[in-house]
C-alpha cells in the first residue's frame, strides 16, 4: 500500500491480466496537450472512439469542462 496524497494506493501482485474495456486508472495533470505528447514520444498509443469529438491529439473536450484522452497499457492487448 501507498500513500498518494491523502488516499491509500493498494497494489495487488495477480497470476494473469485480463485487458478492461474499460476505464481502470485516471489522473489529472497540470497540461494534458504536453503530457498526451510526451507520451506519443515514449511510445503510448491514444485510443479513439466512435461518436466522441476527439481532437488530432485524442483529447475529448467533455461536457463538463474536462479534457480527457485514453491509452492502453502496452501489456495487455
């Protein structure tokens, strides 16, 4: 277990990872257009989705206000 901020981030060591269809880690950051590219540069892959008004970068302008943009981890397919 971590401390992150004011929560507790568990950790828990598995036999066998199944990729989510879903959303399974968010964070915020200060710049999502730097942060999104520094990513491209390390190699993150940005995922686009039917019916959602993504930008050339990924990002989606959501309705609240957010900018939001998704990727994959590269272990699971």
């Amino acid at each position: 277990m971590f401390r992150v901020g004011e929560s507790m981030l568990r950790i828990q060591k598995v036999e066998r990872v199944q990729a989510a269809p879903y959303t399974a880690l968010g964070w915020v950051v200060s710049d999502i257009r730097q942060t999104v590219r520094d990513l491209c540069a390390a190699g993150a892959e940005f995922q686009r989705y039917d019916g959602l008004n993504q930008d050339g970068d990924g990002i989606w302008p959501a309705p609240s206000g957010a900018l939001v943009a998704w990727f994959r981890d590269h272990i699971c397919p």
